[in-house]
C-alpha cells in the first residue's frame, strides 16, 4: 500500500508505518460505540455541595495552596473561523444592490445576523472597525445604514483588512473596559491569579498552533506589566504544540488512503485528545484545565474562582486520604475491617463500584485490588445543569470487562440508531462545560504516565471535506473523555456562571461578557 516515498513521509512525522496501518485498520473494522448504562444525575454520580460545605473546601485550598505547585493548562489552537459563520455567508450571499439587510434578514430568517447588527456597538471590536472605515472611506458617515453594516463585516472578516477568523479565538477583541479591551488570553491571566496561584506565583500553560508563537508571545509582553501589578502576582507562560506524531492519516470513503495534489499522504490534527501527550509533559501537583473561550468579564472573576477553588478542595481532600490509605496498605498489614473501610471510600468519595466478589478475595488480593483501584490520576469535573448545549455529558458507562465507571462522554460516541442508548443520552440532566482540576502524581510524588490510562477504543471516526472531497479522519480518545477514562473521576455540580464560551461571535454580546 505504501512506497519509499510514503513510508519516508510517515517517519518524518514521527510517526510508523505500523502505527498507520493500525489507523486504516480502525477505519476498516470501525470503533465501537461507548455502552451508556444510565445518565449520572445529582446524588446518583454527581455531587451537589452546600454552601458550606463549598467554603470549607475553598478554606482548604487557600491553606494548601501555597505548599504545592499549580498549572492552568488551557487548551487554546483553534481560530475563530466558526465565530464569524453567518457573517461570512452574509458576505458571500447578500446584494447591496438588489435589497435591503433587513429584507434578506427576513427572507433566510437570518436570527443571528439581526442580532449581531442590533448589538453592533457592545461588541468589544467596534471601536477599532468603525474607525478603519473612516479611514478607508472620507464619505462613511454619509453612508446609507445598510451601506455602513456592510462595509463593517467587511473590515472585520476581509483578508486586507482586520482579518478576525484568522486569529487565534484567545487573541480576539473580547471585553470592552473603561480603559482598555481585553483578549480571553489575558482573562485567564487575571483568573489563574485569583485560583491558580502560589506563593504569588502563577504558572500557565497554553495549547496553541504554530503559526501562532509570536502573537501569543506579543501579547504576553502588552499585558504583561499591566496585569502583574493590579494582581501582584508574577506569571510563568509556557506554549506547546500539538504533536505531529499524534496526526492520524485520512481516508477516503473506501478506506483508501487519501493523498494530496503532490500525491503526498493526508495527514489531519486528531482532535484534542492528542493534547494529553502535551499534559503528560508538564510537572505540577495540581493542574487545572479549561478551554481559551470560556472566560468572564472582571466583575464575574471572584465567583468563577470560588467554584474552581471549591473543585480543587474536594480534589486536595479526596486525594490526601487516597494518599494515606495507599501509604497504609503498602506498608501496614491491614486485616478485613480495615481493607473494607477503603473499598467504602473508593465506593462513597470516588463513586467506583466495588467487584461483588471482593468480599470473597483473599486479604492479599483485596489488598492488590484496592491498590490497582486507589492508585490512578485523580479528577474532579464541574457539571453544569443542562441548558441544550451541544456537547458531551457525565454517565455511567459499561465497558467490555463488564466494569462500570463514570465518564464524560460525547453524543458522537452514541449509537444513536439504539433506541435504549439514545434514550438515556436524551434525559441527560447535566453537560461537560470542561472544568476540571487534575492530581497527576502518585502517593510518593512520582507523575502518573497519563497515557497508560488511557482507552484507546475510545477514538471515533468523523466525516469531514478536503478540497471538496469527503474524507474520514480518526480523532484519538477526547483529552477528557476516552484519554481520561481510567482516571478516578468526581462529579460535581456547579452553576452556570462558570460556563461561558464564545462559540459564535454573537456570544460576547452576553451578560458574563459585558462590563456595562
């Protein structure tokens, strides 16, 4: 199947000729769909904290805080193509000369576009478009309305001018201040200061394409003084990409390996799931993990941190008695009652469902049991209450040992044909906003190697279009899905507050994305 040429290609990626033929194989036989035996819900797999109970674990993570190391990984390479959607259909659709905006509004029931139009000046943007357009047109404020929306679009989406879906979505206009307009990548800073910070130190680690190093590093060096003194806190930025070696080759619909005009193999990004290789690199006690586009304006910071600092208490706590039972069963001779007293805080704290037979077992296979259980990376995951966003969720998931474990999973996972499955995936009462906080090292210190844990049965295959071709490309097991499956997982409800992305550009037009 493959020439000299090929299998040169294949290795320069890092890559090997038996890992590819592995992928086409996977195209082949197909993946199997994830076994959903019911939907986690409050007090069944997900956990519902007092207001109390949420102060004392923020007490004690402000006390731990400063005695760890602490990370906010952000995955952040996307651009922000998808933002601008329905704009970039209104360019290439509307005639200025044929009709009004308002009459092709109503005749594509153009929502989105009447929105963007009606809340043109709260966009963070609309300073700096108005004024290119004055200068690019003497006559601009003599313009028809229709005339002015059209030639803003423009200057905003056109390759000569502001060129928006080019950039990377964290370095996109996002807040409006008084004084200044703010990106998500500098949100996150002033975030990581509130919860991510020790000893006035805070450590972030962004995802980021490429092409990108050098505006990303740009901006750090605008923002850098600014926000280091109003939050007194110093910051350690470090980038990486996504590896080319986690690249999965694409296929056409008959599994053939598609090849470009060069007759070069096509090789795709497989999803974010590849980004566990990136996690795997980093060296911190705790890391907590949240998308670029999901941020708020400042006045909403201090709540959004209370939830993060909650998650990570609920993690220090659950992972420091983990600790002591598995420093006990290493070197304690622990008897019955003892042993049956961690199966209940791996059944009550980490929701994993004890073997039947463990009663049955010898105390020294009950004791390797309970080891094998104990001693696995740690996550806690806030879930918000369901709102029909498009996403994944939290289950409980049967796997093909038989094994029933909570996991976040994806609607692409789904055999949405099974009348059953498609029926627990619908009465989902909670969705995956992607907030974790993550303990990736063991009870001696060591860090976990996150890849041993992770179910690569898990990948799915998508369809998606090269130069007008259908082609089928592999996504590896999702970063928080399939790649964390064999972590211990905790569940936790936490507000809508915490959950704001910026999917279209229409979303900055919300409450949580607005100062005034």
């Amino acid at each position: 199947m493959f020439s000299d040429k090929d299998i040169k290609q294949i290795e320069s990626k890092g890559l090997t000729l038996q890992r590819v033929e592995v992928q086409i194989s996977l195209f082949e036989t197909g993946l199997p769909f994830i076994n959903i035996k019911d939907v986690a819900t409050i007090d069944n797999g997900i956990y519902k904290i007092t207001k109390e109970k949420k102060e004392s674990y923020i007490k004690y993570y402000d006390k731990l805080r400063d005695q760890i190391s602490i990370l906010k990984f952000v995955p952040a390479s996307g651009a922000a193509t998808r933002m601008f959607k329905f704009l970039f259909q209104f360019l290439k659709e509307y005639n200025i000369d044929k009709e009004s905006i308002n009459s092709y509004i109503n005749r594509n029931k153009a929502k989105d576009l009447s929105l963007f139009f009606v809340g043109l000046e709260k966009f963070p943007f609309y300073d700096e478009v108005l004024k290119m357009n004055k200068e690019l047109y003497s006559n601009y404020d003599l313009l028809s309305g229709d005339e002015q929306n059209f030639l803003f679009v423009k200057a905003m989406l056109d390759e000569n001018k502001l060129n928006y879906s080019f950039y990377p979505k964290g370095l996109l206009p996002f807040h409006k201040y008084k004084d200044h307009i703010s990106t998500a990548f500098e949100e996150h800073l002033f975030e990581a200061a509130l919860y991510a910070s020790s000893n006035g130190k805070a450590d972030l680690h962004f995802t980021i394409s490429e092409n990108y190093n050098h505006t990303f590093d740009k901006e750090f060096r605008r923002i850098e003084n600014s926000v280091e003194n109003k939050t007194k806190t110093a910051f350690d930025i470090s980038f990486t990409h996504q590896k080319q070696e986690t690249d999965t080759i694409a296929v056409n619909l008959k599994n053939a390996p598609l090849r470009d005009e060069k007759n070069n193999l096509v090789f795709r990004p497989s999803g974010h799931g590849a980004l566990i290789e990136n996690l795997n690199e980093l060296d911190n006690d705790l890391v907590f993990i949240k998308n670029i586009d999901n941020v708020v304006v400042y006045k909403f910071e201090e709540e959004v941190a209370s939830y993060k600092k909650m998650l990570a208490g609920i993690l220090l706590e659950v992972q420091t008695q983990a600790f002591q039972y598995l420093n006990d069963l290493e070197r304690k001779n622990l008897d019955e009652d003892e042993l049956l007293k961690i199966a209940q805080f791996l059944s009550s704290k980490l929701s994993i469902i004890i073997s039947e037979e463990f009663e049955k077992y010898s105390l020294k296979y009950q004791k390797a049991y309970l080891i094998e259980k104990l001693n696995r990376p740690i996550r806690v995951c806030g879930m918000v209450k369901n709102e029909g966003e498009p996403g994944g969720g939290p289950f409980w998931v049967k796997d093909e040992n038989g094994t029933i474990s909570l996991q976040i999973v994806e609607s692409a996972q789904i055999d949405r044909k099974n009348k059953y499955q498609k029926e627990i995936f619908k009465n989902s009462t909670h969705f995956n906003p992607v907030d974790l906080v993550c303990g990736v090292k063991d009870y001696k210190g060591n860090k976990f190697d996150l890849t041993k844990f992770v179910d690569p049965k898990t990948a799915f295959i998508t369809l998606k279009a090269n130069l007008g071709n259908e082609l089928k490309a592999l996504e590896l097991p999702g970063l928080w899905n399939g790649s964390m499956a064999n972590w211990n997982t905790i569940f936790v409800e936490v507000p809508l507050i915490t959950f704001n992305p910026v999917k279209t550009v229409n979303d900055l037009l919300r409450a949580p994305h607005q100062v005034f």
